[in-house]
C-alpha cells in the first residue's frame, strides 16, 4: 500500500505542477495563438474561395457575426486604418462605429492596441481590463489579434485570463478527485 500510495501522490503532484504551468501567462498565449491560428485558417480559404471581394468581406463579416464558443468566446473585427468595427460576434450595434477613441477601465487605447500588435507581428498580443459579465468585476482580458491583409482587417479573440486559469483550476481538481489508493483512500483539497 505505502508503494501504491507514494505512487499515487507522486502521480496528483506532477499533474498539479503540469496545471499550474498551464496557468501562466506564456501558457494562456499559446491557447490563444492556436485559436486565432485556425481562425486565421478560416478566413485564407472563405477568402480564396469567393467569387469577389465583396463576397469574401460579406462572408468573413457574417462568420465573425455569428460564430460562438466555449460559453460565449466571441471574435470581432477592425478596420486596419480607421479602427472602425466592421464585425462583432457580441455586439452588433457597434458596427460601423469608430472604437479609435475608445478606452478600457484603466484609460487605455485597448483597440488602437489590438490593431497595432496585429499589424506588427504574426500574432499579437495585449490585455485590457474589462467588466467581466460573469464575475461582475474589472478584470484583465488578453487579446490575440492578426492582420487579415487581403481584407486590411484586424481580427482578435480574446478572454478573461482568470477564466482561462479557472478552467485549469477545475481540471486540477477533476484529477485530484478522480485519483484513488488502496480500496477505499482518495485525495481532497481544502480550501482555506
């Protein structure tokens, strides 16, 4: 039994040290990067594969409009130059509005941001503070953006850093409840 369970707790430790590694920052990009990477994917072949450019922009706007995820992830996109929205999968009454001017909790330029990290780097990246609708709070939000050229679009998703960690949290504890010893032991966690 003592084997087993050294084993065993050996086993939860190194999956608690791998979750918490995926709770960083770099981690959470990667996430992130991968998504807008597909994405990105997506639009290269509507694009490729539309009669015009007028069609192309009609689809990749509609795509963007209405594709949701993961409990309500979203895309959205600017305007290269002007930084006016031209597709939003949360809010389509903005549509049409200039977000240039437009300002997170701490006074930041987040949208000139997420245009500029996007037309400077394969993907980029930057964070603003948003009211998170589920918590209720002012929490950082990390964006991944890239510059869809053909279309001179910026195209970003993003979320929460802390539910992204708290879904990490959660498979912590699916583990930790899910790892036995013996007949009848089992781990647990105490919150404080």
């Amino acid at each position: 039994l003592n084997d087993n369970l050294k084993g065993q707790v050996d086993t939860v430790t190194l999956a608690l040290s791998d979750f918490y590694e995926d709770t960083k920052i770099d981690h959470i990009k990667s996430i992130l990067a991968t998504e807008i990477t597909e994405f990105r994917s997506t639009f290269e072949s509507i694009y490729n594969n539309s009669v015009s450019v007028t069609e192309a922009e009609d689809r990749i706007h509609a795509f963007i409009n209405e594709y949701h995820w993961n409990n309500g992830r979203y895309l959205l996109a600017y305007d290269a130059t002007s930084i006016i929205n031209k597709a939003n999968g949360i809010n389509s009454k903005i549509i049409g509005n200039s977000s240039y001017n437009s300002t997170d909790k701490k006074g930041t330029y987040y949208a000139r941001n997420i245009v500029n990290v996007a037309k400077n780097n394969p993907i980029g990246f930057t964070s603003y503070y948003f009211n998170n609708p589920v918590t209720g709070n002012i929490e950082e939000k990390l964006t991944a953006a890239f510059y869809f050229e053909p279309l001179n679009l910026v195209i970003a998703t993003g979320e929460y850093i802390s539910t992204l960690r708290k879904d990490e949290i959660q498979a912590a504890l699916d583990t930790i409840s899910s790892s036995k010893y013996g007949q009848n032991g089992y781990f647990w966690v105490q919150d404080k």
